[in-house]
C-alpha cells in the first residue's frame, strides 16, 4: 500500500473531484490495485452518500469537505491501531490518508493565513474572544476549503488575546 504522488487523473485531467476520483476508480481496476480500488470505492460511496442527503450534486466546498472529514477519520483509526499494537493496520489507514490528500487543494501558506485574518480582524471590527466566530466566517469563506478550520482558530484565538 505505497500510493506516492498525486493520482494519475489529478494529473492529466483536469475535472473535479468526485469525476477525478471515477477515472482514477476505472485505471485502479484495470491495474488490477486492490488496496488502491478499495479506498478509492470509499472515498466514491462517502461523496455518493453526501450528495443524496443532499439531494443533488456537491459543489467543490461540499466535496473537499467530505475528503477532510474521510481523511481526520483515517487519521484517528491510524491512531487507534497504533495504540492496540496494530502497526499494518495503521500503515494502512495512512496509506489511504495520502491518497485522500492527493485529491484535496494545497493548503494555504502561513503568511497568507496571517494575511487573510489580519484583513477579516479589520473587516469585522473583532476585539475579543467573544467576536471570534464573526473572524472565522469571514477567513473560512475567503480561504475556500484550503484551511483546516483547527489551524485558523489556533491563529485567529492568538491574535484576539
């Protein structure tokens, strides 16, 4: 289970996730790649269920959002097997980790995370704690999907003290 890199889709076209997640499907199955097949048939049938509750297709947000709640789930199992002695199990869940993150957008830098709350403390007026879910809307919307909602409050709680 040593997936490395970006899947081939990713790479060649460009369409959007859950599309990109069907083609790379198709070449696992003719490479005849189980594990690769089977984390792809999950990540497949968590955008399938999510899109039926919500009756309709997913926009992009929706989408990466389901990939990072696929991907924290991996993480706590990596986690979990680890602390029952289950060392295979855990390189496994990691294995599927990064081929989640191969689907996901690039994660904002530091310097633009500080930039966009720096403008969003200016934007919304905030000066304490108690202000801090006004901040986070406003960077969250203009961070669209490539911050992790810890990372942000992490920054954004530290500059309201």
């Amino acid at each position: 289970m040593a997936w490395s890199g970006p899947p081939p889709a990713a790479r060649l076209i460009p369409l959007g996730i859950a599309e990109r997640i069907q083609v790379d499907l198709k070449v696992a199955a003719k490479a005849r790649d189980r594990e690769r097949l089977a984390a792809l048939r999950l990540l497949a049938d968590a955008l399938n269920k999510e899109a039926k509750e919500a009756r309709g297709p997913l926009d992009e947000q929706r989408e990466v959002a389901v990939l990072r709640r696929e991907r924290k789930r991996r993480a706590e199992a990596a986690e979990a097997y680890r602390k029952g002695g289950r060392e295979d199990l855990a390189a496994g869940e990691e294995a599927e980790g990064r081929l989640i993150e191969g689907y996901l957008p690039a994660e904002i830098s530091d310097e633009e995370l500080e930039a966009l709350v720096a403008d969003a403390l200016s934007e919304t007026g905030a000066a304490s704690q108690k202000e801090m879910g006004k901040v986070m809307s406003a960077v969250m919307s203009k961070a669209a999907g490539r911050a992790d909602g810890k990372r942000v409050s992490e920054l954004v709680r530290a500059k309201l003290s």
